[in-house]
C-alpha cells in the first residue's frame, strides 16, 4: 500500500518521439551510387536538428529518434509508448512529414512540426499538426513541451520570442555513429549577415547573426574525440566567419586540440590574412564558398551585394595560398544566365583550381524573395515540396528552356569532374588525398548512373549540335538511346 502511494505520487514522465523523415535527396540517383560514395553508410549527415531539440527537452521528458534515411523500412506510425511526435523537416521532405503527421494525428498522438518549412510555411503546417515550432528549437520546443503537459498548449510558438537562447550541445548518444558518413557536425553560429533573395536563412531568420558559447564547442570537441575517436569535423555553418572579431578567437580556442574541420563561409575572409593565418593554424583544410556566379549582373539579380564577381579570382588564390582547399557552391538559372553561363561557370571553376565544385538548379524556397517574385509572376511549376530538391525545375526559366537548364547542370558536373578536368585541377603534387577520393568517387558515380540508364553523358557541346533538342532529350532520359 505504501508503495502505491509513493508510486502514484511519482510525477508523470512523458515520452517524445523526434523524426527525422526521409529526403527525396537520397533517391534523385541511384541508391547504388549513394552507398559508393558515403563508404557504405546509411546516410550523409546525422540529423543535428533533431539531437539539438533532444537536448533541450524538458527533465520530465523522455525522447528517441528515429532517422528514416538510415532504416531499412520506412517508419510506421504507432501511439504505443509516446505521448508526443516532433518532425522537423526541410522543404523536400515536407510531403512525407505531413504523411507522418497526418498518420499520427490519426491515432490520437500530438505532432509538432518544425524545421525550416514549417517555420515559412506555418498556416500550412499547422494543416497537418496540433503545434509549429518556428525557427530555433531552444527558444521554442521547451515551451511548447511544457505547455503541453500541462494541457495548455499555443499553436505557434516562435524562436524571436526567446532570440538570446543559447545554442545547445546536441545529444549524439541517441545516434548510431556508424550508419553516418558525417557523425560530429558540429555547430559554432547561426544565421548569415547577408540577405541574398535565394537564401532560406535570411528569409526565416533575418540577418542577426548568432554566436555559440566558445568553451562550449570546445567541450564538445573534447568529447567527440574521447567517446568517438573523431580528429576531422565539419562545422555545419552557414558562416562561420560571418563575424571575423569572433571567428579569431575560436580559431584560437580549438588549434591546440589538434582537429582537422572544414565549413562554410565567404568570400570575404581573403581581405584578412590574420584570420586566414589562424584558419590554417587551427586545422582548416576546406571551406565552401558560396559563389553563385562570376558574372557580374547574376550577383546584382541574387542581392549578393557584398562582392564582385571581378575580384573573385584574386581572393580565392589568396584563400588558396593558405594551404586552405576551397570547394565552389554555384547556382544556376537566374533570369541573367542562359546555358553558355552556365558553361563559362565551369570554365571558372576550372580555372581556379578549385577541388570540387556543386551546380544546383535555383529552387525558390518558400519564405524567400525569389519565391515571392516568381509566384507573383505565375512562374512556379509546382508547389509538390518534394521536387524543390535544387536537381529539379520548380519555375519557369527565363532564358532557357526546363530541359535546357537540366541539362546545363549535368553536363557541368560531368565535365569538371572528368578526369582531364581534375588532373589540371589538382594536379599530382602536393597529393589532395581527399580530393582525389572525392572527385573519382563522383566522375564513377556519374558514369554508373548514365550507363545503368542507358542515357549518353551530357556534354555544353550538345548545345551547338544541329540535333541539340534531341540530344538533351536523350541524356535527359526523355528518349531511348543506343550507342
């Protein structure tokens, strides 16, 4: 008896479910192809939103995550054992997010959604949940948890209502470190100072720029080391350098940890050579930038007023002198570009020796400028969410056909990924080990994908053919084809 009394005056434990649903970025290509080039591993990047939010449930909060890029099925919705289910969900996983909600909804279980979708597309979320977390989970999910257990809960609960949450250190134990390729993403700041009209940052965020405390990215770099053995890690950044004052001192903080990282960034870091001085000493082997263009009039079009496509050249060999590899991040199918834009793109990234190089297709992400301007100017394709997945045409180019602009990407990614193209780029000596691996991983991926298809590789040549339309429809797999 005394027992059960002590026992029914245990507070209750609830039970939260985070899932991360599956991207149609994993089935764009074959799954064949994926597996080569993440060395078997289920997936590319663990989930760090969903070990963010794990962290900061409340202490009479229990959660587990399921990851439906890593299981064999996909995941089967059951109210057994779980009082709440969280998504978080980018824009191309939205469709099965909501299939997600809708399922659990059904059963009687509370869904939160959250995740850059959700928090542009908050009326549409809150279709197929009981509550929409908009923008950072520390400001947000701890309240709307709490809410709910005691009954209460708002619909929308919106991170600018706690802007000064610290970011959290998420919980990588809920995780199999070997179903990863990339295990420790590790987050240092949030947000981007720039307001580029393409970007889903500014669009949710706003331009404020968010920094992590110091010690705390140290620690957890201490304990990845300890619990993981990791020595390399990717700072999952939009910006890491986005404020330099700061960006010093965090160099500082980790170059006797003796890590090897690579991030994201901008250009802008080549005006400063201390700064790339403490990149190169605190282990930075790589940085994307975030090019977009060398043309000068795309850049204006894209809002990113900060550089000049004339001086991109001289900054990047400045970056480059440091020891630091640079990987190219380029958009294509802004109203200024047609195909031979896109050509001259790569022949840019050519020239600059760049180690790799990444030709996405302009997607217009809800919540940004573009995809305000082209749904006001009834040029958006679609609004099936899972096809904004930046290999797909959702709008209606302006000086190229959909096909052309397909085709545009491919022929770009085969043709600087050809083996000519990397010998030049990267030549023998000093051997890139890595970026070896990482190009012959994608010209043999590529070659697989065109040959399982039965599709001829694309080429910029096939534009000036007499049969130009019928050798794009093709490689595009619009046509059969024999050699």
């Amino acid at each position: 008896m005394i027992e059960s009394l002590v026992t029914s005056k245990q507070p209750k434990r609830w039970k939260l479910r985070l899932i991360n649903p599956h991207s149609p970025l994993s089935t764009i290509t074959l799954p064949g192809i994926i597996q080569k080039m993440t060395f078997s591993r289920k997936a590319l990047f663990a989930p760090l939103n969903l070990t963010i939010c794990a962290a900061v449930v409340p202490p009479n909060w229990d959660v587990e995550i399921i990851d439906e890029n890593t299981t064999d099925e996909p995941h089967e919705a059951t109210a057994e054992g779980v009082d709440a289910v969280g998504i978080g969900t980018m824009t191309g996983q939205a469709v099965r997010a909501y299939e997600l909600a809708d399922a659990y909804r059904a059963l009687g279980v509370k869904v939160i959604l959250g995740g850059i979708h959700p928090s542009a597309m908050p009326d549409e979320a809150l279709l197929h949940a009981d509550i929409v977390c908009k923008g950072d989970a520390e400001g947000t999910l701890p309240h709307a948890l709490n809410d709910l257990a005691a009954g209460c809960p708002e619909q929308i609960y919106d991170w600018k209502d706690h802007p000064d949450t610290p970011i959290a250190t998420p919980r990588k134990d809920l995780l199999d470190p070997k179903d990863y390729l990339v295990f420790n993403p590790i987050q240092t700041t949030r947000g981007c100072p720039h307001g580029c009209t393409f970007c889903t940052t500014p669009a949710i965020f706003g331009r404020r720029f968010r920094l992590r405390a110091i010690d705390d990215i140290v620690e957890e770099i201490h304990t990845a080391k300890e619990d993981f053995n990791s020595s390399v890690f990717i700072f999952s950044d939009d910006n890491v350098a986005g404020n330099q004052k700061w960006a010093m001192e965090l160099f500082e903080a980790i170059r006797p940890l003796n890590i090897r990282w690579a991030s994201q960034c901008d250009i802008l870091i080549a005006r400063n050579d201390k700064l790339l001085a403490a990149m190169r000493d605190s282990g930075c082997i790589g940085l994307i930038l975030g090019l977009e263009s060398p043309k000068a009039g795309t850049l204006a079009s894209a809002g990113k007023k900060f550089i000049s496509a004339d001086v991109y050249i001289d900054r990047i060999k400045k970056i480059q002198s440091y020891g630091i590899s640079l990987w190219g991040s380029f958009i294509f199918g802004f109203d200024t570009d047609d195909w031979r834009d896109c050509m001259d793109t790569v022949r840019f990234a050519q020239r600059a020796d760049l180690c790799m190089s990444c030709y996405i297709i302009l997607t217009p992400y809800p919540g940004t400028v573009v995809f305000e301007q082209y749904k006001a100017e009834g040029r958006l394709l679609t609004t099936e969410w899972d096809r904004y997945n930046g290999s797909t045409v959702c709008f209606r180019p302006e000086r190229m056909s959909v096909d052309e602009l397909r085709h545009a990407q491919m022929a770009a990614f085969h043709e600087f990924y050809a083996m000519p193209s990397a010998i030049k780029r990267l030549r023998v000596l000093p051997f890139k080990k890595h970026s070896w691996m990482a190009n012959l991983a994608i010209q043999r991926g590529l070659s697989y994908y065109y040959s399982k298809k039965g599709r001829p590789l694309p080429h910029f040549s096939d534009f000036l053919e007499p049969d130009a339309a019928a050798r794009i429809a093709r490689s595009l797999g619009e046509v059969p084809w024999k050699k």
